[in-house]
C-alpha cells in the first residue's frame, strides 16, 4: 500500500503554521516519514518484521516462520555454546515467540 496523504497533509499544515514555504517542505519530510512507516504509521508491522514475514502473510507462512525461527535460535540447541551466544539466542527467541503471539490475536480478533 503505497500512502500518500501524510505528505499533502504535512506539507499544507507546515506552509500554514509557518507561513513560509520552508514550513511547506518541513512538513512534506515530516508526512514523507509518517507514509512510510517511520513514524506513527503502521501498527503491529514490528511482529511481522521480527519473524521475517509482510503483514499480507498467510497463517500457514505464519506458521512455518515461526518454526524455522525457533529451531534456528531455541537456547536448548546452543547448550554447549558460549554464554554469550545462549544470551543472544535466548533474547531473539523470546522476541519470536512475543511477535508470533502478537500476530495470533490480533488474528483471532478479526
């Protein structure tokens, strides 16, 4: 989905507030970062971002995301591994296991 309105929005609310064409591009940066997702935007995109997936996903996708992910970085393979890469692992795999449960209900819901 490619946005739009955030920079025509932002650039007539910065000409307008600052009465000075440099408002007008201030703003167009500012909506320019708001379309694309910088700032505000979009809502749960971090979930998705975090198991490698578009929010267009399937469950299945979803599913076998999740899977690879945590067979990749569960702390129980790293056992005999540095303390330091077991931290690591333990750290993504709890970040993994938050998005997958994130994206679940908000799926649940709809």
């Amino acid at each position: 989905m490619n946005r739009w309105y955030g920079k025509l929005l932002g650039f007539i609310a910065g000409w307008l507030l600052l009465r000075h064409p440099g408002g007008g591009l201030i703003g167009l940066l500012i909506g320019h970062a708001f379309d694309s997702g910088w700032i505000g935007g979009r809502r749960g995109g971090a979930a998705y971002r975090a198991l490698g997936l578009d929010q267009d996903a399937s469950d299945e996708e979803i599913d076998q995301a999740y899977r690879r992910l945590m067979s990749q970085y569960h702390p129980d393979k790293l056992a005999g591994a540095a303390p330091e890469l077991r931290e690591q692992a333990e750290r993504r795999s709890r970040e993994i296991n938050a998005a997958y449960d994130r994206i679940r209900q908000r799926r649940r819901r709809r």
